[in-house]
C-alpha cells in the first residue's frame, strides 16, 4: 500500500491528507531521527495537527472512538515510514485505552479526556521500576498521602525507562495502592509532568529505537486523589494495557518488518531489470520471506480480531490463563518473526542493505527490530506461558 | 433459600479445607489468623504464579479438574470463589 492509499483508510478519523502529510513527515526524517537518536518532533507535530492523540478517546468524550482494529492500522503505518513515531504512538493510545476503559465514574478523567482531545495531549507511562526485575505487575513506589488537605496525595518512583518521557504532556505511573498495600496491590496515577519533578537518570544511547528517547527517570509529583483511576490495576492491565500494548506493538514490528520487505523486493526488482528475461537468485529468498510475512500478518490480525470479540462482550474473558497464555504468545512470536524478517530482507540486499543509507539499507529496520524480544522481556514471558499451561490445556 | 444442615456444614469444610490449601500453597505472607473467606488473595499478594501452584494443590486436594473457562483471576480470587467454583464442579459430578 503506497503512503497515499495508507492515508485513504483514515478519512473517518481525519482528513486524508493530514495523516498523509503525518506519514510522509515521518519518513522524511526517520534516518534523521535515528542517526541523532532524537524525539520525532516534526512527525509527532503533524499527527497533532491530524488530532491523532485523541483518535482513540470514546465520542462521548470529543474523540474520534476509534477501535483498536483502526488504531492498529495507523501504528502499522506510521511504523513502516518511522518506528519510532508508530512505537510513540502507540504508546499513546495504549494509555488512552487504559484509562477510557477503566475510568468508572471519574468526573476527573472524563474531563481529562475531553482535554486530551482539545489539546492534543501526549501521554507517557512509567510502568517499569528500578528494583522489581522488569515485572510490571509489582511496584515498590506507594501512592502516600500528602501534607495539606486529605484529598491531596504524593509519590516518588525511580522508573527504569519512560519511552518519550522528556516530551509527553502527562504521566500514567503504575503504584502501591497505598504505603501498606503489597507489591502486587497497584493503581494508576495521572499527573501532568509541568506539575511534576522529574530527572533523567541515564541517556538514551542505544542499538534502535533510538528516537522513543526512553531513558530512565526519578519523577516525583504532588497530585489530588481524584487523579487515581479507580479501578485496580489488575484489571486495567489484564482487560486493556496487557493486550493494547501486546497488539499495538505487535504492528510497529509489522511496520517495520513490511518495510524491510519493501525495501528487499525493491532492490530484486532493480535486479530484475539489469537483466531483462532472467529471474535473479534473490527473487527466490524474496518468495520465502514473503512465506513469512504472510505468516506474521495472520498471527497479528487473528489477535487482533480475537480481542476485538472480547473487549466490550466478554471482559471476564479477558482475565482468563487461557487468554493469557496466547497474548503472550503473539508477543514472544511476533517480536522474533520481526527480527527473522529483517535478516532475510538483509541477505537480499547484500552490502547494499548493510550500508547506513540508500533505498536499499535495511540497516534501522534491523536495528529496531531487535528491540522487540526486550520489550517486556520474552523470556519473562515465556517462564510465566511456563506456569500457566501447568494447568491450562491449550485447544485452541 | 433456606439449605439444609448437611448442605451448609459441608460447604464450612469444603471452605476450611481451601484454607488449608491456600495457607500452604498461595505464597502469601499474611496472617491466617486474620483472614477471612473473603480476603481478597490477589491484593494480599498472590501472583499468577503462585495462583497456578494454588490450582494445581486444590485439583489434588478436591480430585477435581479446572475447565478452562474456569481458570480466571475472578474464580481465584478469594476462598468464597474457590468454593463456589468448587462446589459448581462437585454437584456437576454427582
């Protein structure tokens, strides 16, 4: 699909040439962004004037409603042209989802909401923790009560890395209910970081997704209570967090790996055209990695298209080890076939793929790529997939 | 609805037995002395792992098999909803 087609499917979230205009602004700095590892600003710029952060907020609060089958198409897009851009959207709208989710009754948050939207805010998360080996179903830092009046609350928390945390609007901190509550006894907590105090504890220097610009922060802020969402983070996490992030992702590393492939089957065709009749060897490794890709499509949309069936029907569904078990699988698969993909689109290519430059050079794709395995690391993943089927009789 | 003695004694011991099990397998750090059948399990800290080591105990402790629908954070979540669950898979055995 060529960037103009990309933006077609989009006409009932934006005007078509915004979110064209979004997609081409990506893609015209990603090696810029990456060489440098710089925040996206021109991109994330653009998919502001598109109003691309309150896509995912209901009608009822002023967003477009979109639902994750359209939001995973944008991430797949934006990913294909910069993966930094598609991971920093789709970061976004795993936090909108978790809170338009799962915000109750919250006078609060509906307004919050609406201000996303009118405002184009841009939300963060600081779900990772120094000191809880990567799980982010614990936390050490508590939701403790403030000096002042007794609707005002407090908290600190080393966060390991806050992808964007430098140039979001607002943050979702994962916490301990309270001082007393156990590890496992978790809310969320928005605050707007111009309220905050936050300090970067490392840089952000590293092998890909260089411009997420995700090092670690101690962030520290002063808030009302109200600014607790209200349901428990158990639920927030199994019913929407958990799969928004395990889905989105998921599309990112599509993005990327569709992009590899582009840039593979361009370089066999240029092949084809030096000598006119004849097919070139690499046609035949283009034939097998598009095997693959075909494979990595279906993997993510069936997850997809499984969510979807369950997410407003069947949220009890959604909490099951069953359930559990095949989200995990689509990360721990999709983040390997990602990495798979740009290899193979690496050996195509040759030297011209391996060189930093070019309409060839799958060089950032590969780096990017490999982020995937880490995030949310799929070893943890696999230990708890593990427990599970001790007792779950996977059938299907 | 009124049970019947027998019924009512039967799902005291039924929910005494859960205890036991979750006070030797759920890996909770909290007072038994203190817990009631309703103490949410989850919140006093037990993990989905712990939570698995919890369903493999009472499958041998009951003689029973979880079906899978069954096998949710709900169902788990304190001793009462275990011996719903229970109690739910005892009478379809009879």
């Amino acid at each position: 699909m060529s960037v103009a087609q990309g933006a077609l499917a989009f006409q009932e979230l934006t005007a078509p040439e915004a979110f064209h205009e979004a997609l081409a602004t990506a893609a015209q700095h990603a090696a810029e962004v990456d060489r440098h590892s710089r925040f996206p600003s021109e991109a994330v710029a653009a998919l502001r004037s598109a109003g691309a952060f309150g896509w995912g907020v209901p009608q009822a609060y002023g967003g477009a409603g979109a639902r994750i089958d359209k939001l995973s198409e944008a991430t797949f897009e934006l990913s294909r042209a910069c993966a930094a851009t598609g991971m920093i959207f789709a970061m976004h709208q795993i936090q909108i989802a978790s809170i338009a989710r799962h915000l109750g009754d919250s006078l609060w948050f509906k307004n919050y909401l609406g201000r996303v939207v009118d405002e184009q805010r841009l939300i963060a998360s600081a779900t990772s923790e120094v000191g809880v080996g990567g799980d982010m179903r614990k936390s050490l830092a508590a939701v403790q009560p403030a000096d002042g009046p007794d609707n005002l609350i407090h908290f600190e928390k080393r966060a390991s890395t806050i992808s964007y945390g430098a140039h979001a609007d607002d943050l979702l901190t994962t916490l301990r209910r309270s001082p007393d509550a156990d590890s496992g006894d978790q809310v969320l907590v928005l605050t707007h970081l111009a309220d905050m105090d936050t300090k970067p504890t490392n840089e952000w220097d590293t092998l890909g997704m260089r411009g997420t610009c995700s090092p670690g922060f101690v962030v520290r802020a002063t808030c009302l209570t109200d600014q607790v969402l209200p349901a428990a983070f158990a639920a927030i996490a199994a019913e929407t967090m958990v799969p928004y992030s395990h889905i989105l992702w998921a599309h990112v590393w599509l993005g990327i790996a569709t992009d590899a492939f582009s840039r593979a089957q361009n370089f066999v065709r240029a092949q084809a055209r030096q000598n006119p009749g004849t097919i070139p060897p690499t046609a035949h490794r283009l034939a097998e990695l598009s095997v693959r890709m075909a494979g990595f499509r279906a993997l993510v949309h069936e997850a997809m298209d499984e969510y979807m069936s369950l997410a407003d029907e069947d949220r009890p569904g959604l909490s099951t080890i069953g359930y559990a078990v095949r989200i995990n699988n689509l990360k721990i698969a999709a983040s390997e076939v990602a990495v798979e993909a740009c290899q193979a689109a690496l050996r195509i290519c040759g030297f011209l793929g391996y060189g930093n430059g070019g309409p060839y050079s799958v060089c950032r794709q590969l780096r990017d790529a490999h982020s995937a395995a880490l995030m949310i690391a799929n070893d943890r993943l696999l230990a708890t997939n593990a427990a599970l089927l001790l007792v779950y009789r996977e059938g299907k | 609805m009124l049970l019947s003695t027998e019924t009512q004694k039967a799902r005291l011991q039924n929910k005494d037995r859960i205890r036991k099990v979750v006070k030797d397998h759920a890996g909770l750090g909290l007072d038994f002395e203190r817990m009631d059948y309703s103490t949410d399990l989850y919140r006093a800290g037990m993990t989905s792992y712990s939570s698995v080591v919890l369903m493999i105990a009472l499958e041998n402790e009951f003689e029973i098999e979880f079906p899978d629908h069954m096998l949710s954070r709900s169902v788990f979540e304190s001793v009462d909803s275990i011996a719903a669950a229970i109690e739910g898979l005892q009478q379809e055995r009879e």
